[in-house]
C-alpha cells in the first residue's frame, strides 16, 4: 500500500505504546522535565491542573499555544493537550501545532451538549473518558484511540476511577457470556454500535487502549488500577499538587509497571512527603461532578 | 530457547502474541532473576526515555547491557531500535542505550504522532513479500557501520533513503512496529536466523 498517515492502526499503535506507562499533567516546562526524568511516557500540557479548576472556577479552555509550544520543545517524548468536549476547533488548533494525542476532556467546560468531536476527521488521535462500556463504545464510534475511565479528576480521591474501572470491567464479562442474538438487546441497551458490541464480546475486550484516570494521588492508587484492568493511568493533580512531586512521580512511575509487586508497591510508597490534600466526591455538590459531562 | 520479552513499559504483549503465532512461548522480562532465565531477547515499542529509567529502577540496565554485550540474540522494534543502538541523535540529554549496533540513530526522525503512518515495505532478507510497516514517532538510522547490514530502508520524497531495519550478527533492529500488525515474518527471521 502507498504511504498513508491517520490511520486506524497509527492512530491505535500510538496508544499502544503508551501502554505500562503513567501520563502526567504539567503546567509548565520545568513539570514537564521533572515528569519526563521520572520516566513519564507523555506529558498532558495544561494551564491549570484540574484541582485548581475546581478551586478557581470559571470557563475551562484549552491552554494558550505558547505554553503548549514550549512544553513541546522541553522534552523528548509526547505531548497531550485537552481541547473541551465537542469544540473541534480548538482540536484543528491543538493538531495544527502538532501535539501527540488530544484529551477531548470533561475537566474543560464542555461546549457541546449533545454532541462529542467527529475524531475520525483528525489524523492525530484522540482520547475521552467513560464512565461506562456504552459510552466508551459511542467515543470509539466516533473515533477515539484511546479510553479512560473518567474517576472525578483533580480531588485524589480514586473511588469513582474504582467505580468506572468495575462498570467497564463488569460489562465486558458480561458481554462475553451472552448469546449473538442477545447482543442486539445488549447494544440497544447500552445505546452502543452493534458492531463494536460483537467485537467486545467476541474478544473479551476493548478495541482499543483503556487508561485509567481520576483521583489517582498515590503509587498504591496506580497498581490498583493497573490490577483492576487498565492499561495505563493518567496522573492529573496527584503529583504537582503533592509535597515532593519528583520522588512520587518516579514511585508512581515504578508502582505501574510492578503493580502486582506489594514488596516494590510498599518500597515505592515510603516517605513520599504529603500527597495531595484532596476533596471527598461525596462532598461535592452534583453540578461540581465532572465525570457527569459527557454523552 | 527460551525467548523473553522486556515488559517494563510498551507493547509487550503484542511481542509476546507474536511470539506464540511463530510457536514461541515467550516470558515477560523485568528482573534480573528473569533475565537468568532467557536465551533471547525482544525490546518492544514504547517511550525509550522511560525504558532506560525503568531498567535502571529495577537493576536490569547493566545486566541486559552484559548480556547483550556477550552475544545474547536481541531484537528491538522503535524504542527498542533505540536501546540497541550506539549511537543516538535527538535524544534526551544524557540519554544511555544498551548499545550493541554500530548505528547512529535519530529519535522520532520523521517527526511528531501527526506524521506517523503505514506503508508497504520491501526487505527480501526477511520475507519474499513486502512487509506491511507501521511508523509511530519512529526513529530512523542515521549511520551505519561496516559490519551493518541493512535490511530494509524507507525512502522518502525526493529521494532521500534511510535505513528502518538493520543487523549486526545476533542484533536486530526494526524502527517499524511489526508486532501490531498480522506480518509476523520479521519475528520468524528473528526466530529463525538471528537466534541460532
């Protein structure tokens, strides 16, 4: 075949080889390095963490193209950046700079309601979170490379990543043990393709990558997730919100590739300094509940 | 022969897939203890950078380094191309390889997720048919050695040709991703040339 770029498979290989690995939120170029020393696959370029979203408030954009340039030429691996859920423009802007992989994300304001970004128009890939195997499926309808489970981002609290990780998981058993002609019923239900609801059930698993992120603040956070099933994690607010974020980005770093190690998980958990002060989900009022954005 | 798989970080499983579609059972690699046990190595896809911290984290980097260094079959695909080469260019500073190919190698040479791609490709070493090539930030040689041979090269608009597959006696090196694709002809060459 002639050469050919955006691809399906380029698209999904990249995510591939992400994989075992912890992506993490930066701020600015000086993160960025730290997060790359730690043995960071990629670096999620942001203006603001999404804890400080939370404490700020207001509309949530996409990050000014200086600072996303600047983190590209800081360091040698790939660069994120998040684009609000259904503003495909602010993805023809993220692409046009040449990031890696965009977050079509729920920690940014959302802009449209009712509909997510046309991801397969893009050659570069793109990522969204899922509360559940319907809804990753509808994202991977519509072009993602990549899942993550949506946890409740910048409170480091990880129950709702749990919650999502088990949904995800439970259903996918679930599909695996049905009849063909109980998967009608089952796409139906979970408002899903029937296609992709045949492949999951035929192989037991997503067609694409799925990462886990939301909460996420501790090295034992990490393996759980790595245990749970994930292929990765995002690490937002966890690490730069945290006493000494070197040393908990390299602990985080060694827990998610030993994650089923205790004897590594408890060395890599040792005098970390404070993590993250964090918010309880169940503290915060309905409307302040991201994971709730998206359709 | 057992054959292992460095599962530290990137696509190890697809390697390991790829191993079982050849009638390879192969092992995941992450300790030195591990190391002990394989015969031959594959060094899979994924972020080079984070690798070497990896194998360093878990005490593997000398050991592979040694190991390598005394003959040991490895094969490398992208990052792997990477770690087994002695050379690198556009690296992170002071970034440390394995070694073990006389190549000069150039990281994410054909530049950035949105110029990755796939494409049909011609290495009659390995397989009598074009072998299906899949680039992501792949990385390209740069400089080859005299006792290098080149298996395969990606050549470019206006004429420019760069090495993507190359060998060095019991080393080999693909800056391509065979192992996500259903071509496993470069793991049956790694299996049945390189590892004698």
């Amino acid at each position: 075949m002639a050469q050919e770029s955006g691809t399906s498979r380029v698209k999904r290989g990249m995510a591939e080889m992400l994989k075992g690995g912890v992506i993490m939120d930066v701020v600015n170029v000086e993160q960025a390095k730290i997060a790359e020393d730690a043995g960071a696959v990629a670096v999620m370029a942001l203006e603001r963490v999404p804890a400080d979203i939370r404490a700020q408030g207001g509309v949530a954009r996409m990050s000014d193209p200086d600072m996303i340039a600047a983190i590209q030429a800081a360091v040698s691996i790939p660069v994120m950046a998040k684009a609000r859920i259904g503003h495909f423009v602010e993805a023809q802007i993220l692409q046009s700079l040449g990031v890696d992989f965009i977050d079509e994300s729920e920690v940014l304001t959302p802009t449209d309601y009712a509909n997510h970004i046309n991801k397969w128009d893009f050659t570069i890939p793109f990522v969204c979170g899922a509360t559940n195997l319907g809804e990753a499926l509808r994202r991977i309808n519509e072009g993602a490379a990549m899942i993550r489970s949506k946890g409740e981002a910048g409170t480091g609290d990880v129950s709702n990543a749990m919650t999502h990780m088990r949904q995800i998981g439970g259903e996918i058993r679930r599909l695996t043990s049905m009849r063909e002609d109980e998967l009608y019923v089952a796409a139906k239900e979970m408002q899903a393709p029937f296609d992709l609801v045949k492949e999951v059930a035929a192989n037991g698993k997503l067609p694409v990558v799925l990462f886990t992120a939301g909460g996420i603040a501790t090295p034992a956070d990490a393996a759980l997730m790595m245990q749970m099933g994930a292929d990765g994690v995002f690490i937002g607010s966890g690490i730069f919100k945290s006493g000494d974020p070197k040393r908990r980005a390299e602990a985080c770093v060694k827990a998610t590739t030993a994650f089923t190690d205790a004897k590594v998980i408890a060395d890599a958990s040792r005098g970390l300094g404070e993590a993250m002060v964090g918010i309880n989900v169940a503290d915060l009022p309905a409307p302040h509940r991201l994971s709730e954005r998206g359709w | 022969m057992q054959v292992g798989v460095l599962a530290l970080q990137g696509d190890f499983r697809e390697h390991l897939n790829a191993l079982a579609q050849c009638g390879v059972q192969g092992i995941e690699v992450r300790t030195p203890a591990e190391l002990e046990k394989i015969d031959a190595l594959i060094i899979p896809g994924g972020e080079s950078t984070t690798i070497v911290s990896l194998a360093k984290t878990f005490e593997v980097f000398e050991p592979i380094k040694k190991r390598i260094a005394a003959g040991m079959p490895t094969y490398g695909s992208c990052a792997g191309m990477i770690m087994l080469a002695d050379h690198i260019v556009a690296a992170k500073d002071g970034q440390e390889t394995f070694g073990g190919i006389d190549i000069t190698v150039r990281r994410n040479a054909f530049g950035r997720q949105v110029d990755s791609f796939e494409c049909d490709i011609s290495a009659p070493a390995i397989s009598g048919s074009p072998i299906h090539a899949i680039f992501i930030r792949a990385p390209w040689v740069e400089k080859v050695g005299k006792n290098v041979e080149v298996l395969a090269s990606y050549e470019g608009a206006g004429g420019a040709s760069h090495p993507v597959a190359v060998r060095q006696g019991h080393l080999l090196a693909t800056a391509f991703h065979p192992e996500i694709t259903d071509d496993y002809s470069v793991h049956r060459y790694f299996l049945d040339k390189v590892c004698l």
